[in-house]
C-alpha cells in the first residue's frame, strides 16, 4: 500500500510541476516559456499547420474530382456518338455506296470539254427543230467552280406559243443537264410577226472539269497562292 500512495504521490507531483509550467507565461515572448509549454506551442502550431494544408489539399481534390465528372459526361456522350456510328456503320457504307453511284450518275450528265461545243449545237438544234428564230445565241464567259464550270449562254428566240413550250420542253429534256434561268416572255415587237411571242432567258450548261483544271483550282485557292 505504501508503495502505491507513493507512487501516486509521485504522479501528482509531475502533473502539478508541468500544469506550474504553463503559470505566468508571458505571451508576447514564447522563446522565455519553459520547455513543456514550448514544446505544447510548437506541436499546435504544427497540428494547425498541418490541418490547413490537409484542406487545402481536399479543395484542390475536390476540384479536380469535379473537372474529372466533367470529363466523364463529356467523354460518355461522346462514347454514345462514336457507338451510335459503329453500329450503324455498314447501313452508311450502303449510303455512301448509293450516294457515289449517285454523284457518278449525275457526272456522266456533265460534258466534259470537248463535248460542249456539241451541247450547244443541241441547245441550237432544239430551237430550229422546233421552228423557232434566234434573235440571240450568246455564250457568256466561263464560270469555274471547284469541282465543275458553269456557261451561261444569253437566248433570245422568236416563235408561237406552243412551240416556246415545246422549246423549253427539249431543253430539259437533254442527255446533258442545261437549265433556264431568268426567263421573260413578251409579244413579239417584230410586225411582221403578229401573234408571236419572244422568250428571252439565260440557259446555263455545266461541265466538269478536266483532272489538270482541278489540280490548278486546288493550287489557287491554297493560302498564299500567286495570283496571276
């Protein structure tokens, strides 16, 4: 028993030594503190050092973690596309089979260039087949585009109102693709010609261009280009 209320006393003893420690301490000079009280100061200096950097860190993580969900509906609905794509790839590769037979078709309606000038002997034709007179039979000047040139041929022609319609008709009708543009029918002015009309109108004929004329559009439309 002695040995145990010693031992008590001794404990106490130690508790009141360090609690007379941290008596009197003079606040504006922690470095005159005694060594208990020091050593307590430094590790609550660090305890909150260590707790501003630990939310720090969260912040930085939680930020992160928020652009990375961002990230991840981005990436998903993208995901979403691309499988979209996937599954239907063979039915786009039909289209894209249909739509170049298509492109083809249409292509084998272009004259090429030396082709034209029998187009327009068509055009010529078609107005004479249908006992028609021109006034005006003039090719304007060549339109070139990227992938085909485009041109515009001034008509005026002279004839009754059937055989305009029947005209017009066999314009459209054409192996080559030739449109009418801007089209005005009046009464003829002529006296001579009583109860005739005159169709006046812009046909524009298309053809496609030669490999070698691609070639040059493509190097005149790069930047820096020289012009000629």
């Amino acid at each position: 028993m002695a040995r145990k209320s010693s031992r008590n006393l001794d404990v106490s003893q130690a508790f009141r030594g360090i609690g007379s420690q941290f008596r009197g301490l003079d606040s504006r000079d922690p470095s005159s503190w005694p060594a208990i009280p020091r050593f307590a100061l430094f590790a609550l200096v660090a305890a909150a050092i260590l707790v501003l950097l630990w939310f720090l860190w969260l912040q930085g993580v939680d930020q992160e973690l928020e652009g990375e969900r961002a990230k991840e509906v981005t990436l998903r609905a993208d995901y979403q596309k691309k499988l979209q794509k996937a599954v239907s790839l063979e039915e786009l590769k039909k289209q894209r089979v249909q739509v170049m037979q298509y492109v083809t078709l249409l292509e084998k309606q272009l004259p090429s260039k030396a082709e034209m000038d029998a187009l327009l002997s068509d055009i010529n034709q078609a107005g004479l087949g249908r006992s028609l007179q021109f006034d005006l039979f003039r090719p304007g000047q060549l339109v070139v585009k990227d992938y085909y040139a485009e041109l515009p041929i001034a008509l005026k022609v002279t004839g009754r109102y059937h055989d305009i319609g029947a005209f017009t008709a066999d314009v459209a009708n054409l192996s080559r693709i030739v449109t009418l543009n801007n089209l005005s029918i009046a009464p003829s002015s002529d006296k001579d010609k009583a109860g005739s009309l005159s169709l006046e109108a812009t046909a524009k004929t298309y053809r496609y261009l030669d490999p070698e004329e691609i070639a040059a559009q493509r190097a005149a439309a790069k930047p820096g280009a020289k012009k000629k």
